[in-house]
C-alpha cells in the first residue's frame, strides 16, 4: 500500500456533489401549526404547507464541509521554498502563493483567468465547498389562489466583537420558481448567480425556502439538493 508523509492536493474541484436535505431537517420559522412530516408509502417523506399558510421553512446547512486554507509549512512544503517570504508559500506573508499560484480549472480558459495576464493567485487555494445550484421539490396541490414560493441562501460571517457579515449567495425572491397545481412533485433547479469556494473562517450557510399555500389547497414540500464542486485535498 503506498504512504508518503507528505499530503496529496489538488489544484482543480470535482463538480458532481450533491447534497439532499430532506423536508423533516428545515425549522419552521413561520405558518399555520402543525406541518407535519409525513410517510406517503416508502420513501416519500415530506410536510404539509395548510391552506393558506405562510410557511418559513429555514436550515442552517451545518453539514456543509467548509475549509479556510491551509498555510505551507517547512515541514510538509519543503519543495515550495522561494517566495517574498523566503520561506514556503503560500504564507501569512501578503502575495505568497504556492509553486503554481495557477487559478483552479483546466485549459481552455479566458484570457482574463490566465496568469500571464492576472498574475496568478496568491494565498491559499480555495478548498472545500462550492454551491452552484439548488434543486427545490415541492407539489403544488387543488386550489392555486395565492400560492408563492420564493428560495434565499445568505452566508454569514462571524468574527470577535464585529458585526456579522451577510452575504446573498440567492437573493430572497421567486428565482422561478413555479406555482403549477400537478400530479407529481416538481424539481426546479435555481442557480447561484456567482458561485465560488466558501472559505471564511466562521462562516454560517443559511438555505430559506418559503411556501405559501392557496386559500383551499395545500403544498407537499419533499426537501432541496445542494449541487456543488468540492475540492477537499
């Protein structure tokens, strides 16, 4: 079996994680009382948003593995001694990078990714996790009247003593999604308008989807799936 005492890292994310998050894992933060989470025969769990109910559903995505970077050491970097630091990069020091200091992706790319025209990267690679869509699945059930359905995803930044930043990742709103009475749940994808590696440190992702019911029908809400890159080496 092989070994090094080295790390294996990769320049480039993999595009194909998903991540589903059932119904019975969002908080209900607003709307009629109860929204039961339900069992429709196997394998179909989901809540019932009540007629003319404005449901706040919430989820603090905690399961999301993020990381902030990764300084190089003597220890594991040796290879990389040479930078503005005189010492491996990327440090603390402002501007130092690692051996490439490439930005992430494969040829082709634009003239403006290029490092003989950017200059390349400095600090550590992002890593971790890049949310590029959302799928959202609900049913639509008997009376329209009034139904809407609007998605937000913010992240959030903590630091000692500071104000939190907040980030729109989605804007709040409708985001197309659609509000069509069907027979079968339906699965909108909704993009995120600039995905990129969550990489601050203390950082808070809150995913919020709100349904609003018709004044005789009721909404099936079945859960979202994170569509992400990840790059966890």
């Amino acid at each position: 079996m092989s070994h090094t005492d080295g790390r294996w890292t990769q320049g480039t994310s993999v595009p194909d994680l998903q991540i589903f998050i059932g119904a019975d894992e969002f908080a209900l933060l607003g709307g009629t009382a109860p929204l039961p989470a339900t069992i429709a025969g196997p394998g179909l769990l989901f809540r019932t948003v009540a007629a003319g109910s404005a449901a706040i559903l919430a989820k603090s995505l905690s399961e999301l593995f993020l990381r902030s970077g990764v300084l190089a050491t003597p220890a594991y970097d040796q290879e990389q001694f040479g930078t503005a630091a005189a010492q491996p990069g990327p440090s603390s020091v402002a501007g130092t990078s690692g051996p490439l200091a490439l930005k992430q992706g494969m040829p082709p790319m634009t003239a403006s990714q290029m490092a003989t025209v950017s200059g390349g990267n400095s600090g550590p690679s992002g890593k971790g996790i890049q949310i590029d869509s959302i799928d959202v699945i609900y049913q639509v059930l008997a009376d329209a009247t009034a139904v809407a359905a609007t998605i937000g995803l913010t992240k959030t930044v903590f630091a000692n003593l500071a104000a939190p930043v907040v980030t729109n990742l989605i804007a709040l709103g409708a985001n197309g999604l659609p509000v069509i009475i069907g027979a079968q749940p339906q699965v909108t994808n909704v993009l995120v308008g600039t995905p990129a590696m969550i990489v601050a440190a203390d950082t808070q992702v809150l995913l919020n989807i709100n349904l609003t019911g018709g004044t005789a029908g009721t909404i099936k809400f079945f859960g979202a799936v994170l569509k992400c890159h990840y790059n966890l080496n």
